[in-house]
C-alpha cells in the first residue's frame, strides 16, 4: 500500500474523530433536515398542489438541503485547519500534501451518508411510499454518493479560498438556499418568470428530478428521466474535476 494512501487514512480516521468531537455540529446537519421536511410536510404540506402526497414529492430536496448543510460542515473545517496552524505542523511531517484535503471529503461523504440514512428513514415513518426497485435504488445511492463527493469538494475548495472560520460559514447559507430556488418544494411552473428559468437550470434541480423518477417514476418538469440523468450526471462530474483541480492547486499556494 503506497505511503499516499497510508497518509489519507490517517486524515480520513482524523476528521471521523474530529466529527464525533464536535456533536452540536454533527447533531445539527442531522436534526435540522428531519425539522424542516417535518415543518414542510406537516404545516405547509396542506397547502401545496404537486399531484400526489407532498410527502413524496419534498424528500428529494431535503436529503439535497441536507448535503448542503454537511458540505458546509466541511468548508469551515477546512478554513480552520488552514488558519490553526495544524497544516504548517503537518507540512514538518512525511505525509502526502493532498492527504489532508482528502481527509475531509471523505469524511463528508460519510456524515452525509448518516444524515441520509436518517432523514429517509424518518421519511418512511411519515408516509413516504418509493415504487423504486432495487435497480433504481442503486442508481439512487450512486447519482447521491457522486453529488456529495462532488458538493464535498467543493466545500473544501471554498474553505481553502476562505480566510476565516466565518468566511467559510457563509458558504452554508448559499447551499442552503439553492435548493428553494429548484424543484425541491414547489414545481417550476408555480415560480416567477423571473426565478423559473435559474430553477430550471440550476444544478440542483436534475439532480432532485433524477432521484424523484427514480424513486416514484414522476417528474415535475415533463423532460424525461434518462434526460434529467445525464443532466445530473454531468453537473456532479463537473462540479468534481473543477474543484479537485481548483482545490489542489489552491492547497499548493496556501502552504508554499
């Protein structure tokens, strides 16, 4: 086994521990998705026409709302490491520089797949009925593995642009939005001229499309599901190679 992939297990146990050292965080990226899809459903639910149970409409943009919310776990974390100190003492050690970014992602990728888990199995407790089979589960699991690998390394690219803590923070609230301005909670056609072609078009919204015809064969926005995929797809690859580039070159300049 190389000395890199040594390194990266390492930084992975590292922000692993680090998560479970920082429950308030952890605890809210889990809590505060299973509030809101609560909030929606039981309060606001009534209220929206979407052609079925809101229930089974909602939960694709709320298990999105909460990779962001993990994504921007990861950002402040990284923009602290960057700032503490801890990286100039790793620098003196042996280990490989893209370890630490590493470290991060992967840790991301594993708290959101806890959130995940959570927020669709409270789901299921609150009438949320998929017709997926276990083929169209799988494609699922794997278009939500890539958008947070993608979403991840992203958040790192962002906390090593960041200059603070609180700079990072911000970034939260920008994921944290996207997903209101998607087919997430209301069907495109209900918005705005203004905001219906950004909702549309935005990132988030094959994605969510993606995984609502794979989980309950419907899509809100009458383009057919293999369409919303590739749509999907591509904007996860995309957002992926751009900030693994970005973010190597960027961790280069900051510790040279």
């Amino acid at each position: 086994m190389s000395d890199a992939v040594l390194d990266s297990r390492v930084m992975i146990r590292r922000g692993l521990i680090r998560s479970a050292r920082d429950p308030e965080a952890f605890f809210t990226a889990l809590a505060l998705p299973v509030a809101l899809m609560l909030l929606f459903v039981y309060v606001f639910g009534g209220a929206m026409s979407t052609g079925g149970e809101y229930v089974d409409y909602v939960v694709p943009g709320i298990i999105l709302l909460c990779a962001g919310f993990g994504a921007g776990t990861t950002a402040v974390a990284v923009a602290d490491d960057m700032t503490n100190g801890i990286v100039d003492r790793f620098r003196s050690m042996p280990i490989a520089a893209g370890s630490v970014i590493v470290g991060h992602v992967v840790a991301s990728v594993a708290r959101n797949a806890i959130a995940t888990a959570l927020v669709i199995g409270v789901a299921l407790l609150i009438g949320w009925r998929p017709d997926a089979g276990v083929a169209e589960w799988a494609a699922a699991i794997g278009l939500l593995a890539l958008f947070v690998l993608a979403i991840s390394w992203l958040a790192a690219t962002v906390g090593l642009l960041a200059r603070s803590k609180d700079a990072a923070n911000a970034f939260t609230m920008v994921l944290a939005f996207l997903p209101y301005v998607s087919t997430a909670f209301v069907p495109a056609h209900t918005l705005p001229t203004a905001l219906r072609g950004f909702a549309e078009h935005q990132p988030m919204t094959p994605v969510i499309e993606t995984l609502r015809g794979l989980w309950m064969g419907t899509s809100t926005t009458g383009q057919p599901l293999a369409d919303q995929a590739w749509w999907a797809l591509g904007w996860c690859a995309l957002i992926l190679v751009v900030s693994a580039v970005a973010s190597a070159r960027l961790f280069r300049r900051r510790t040279t």
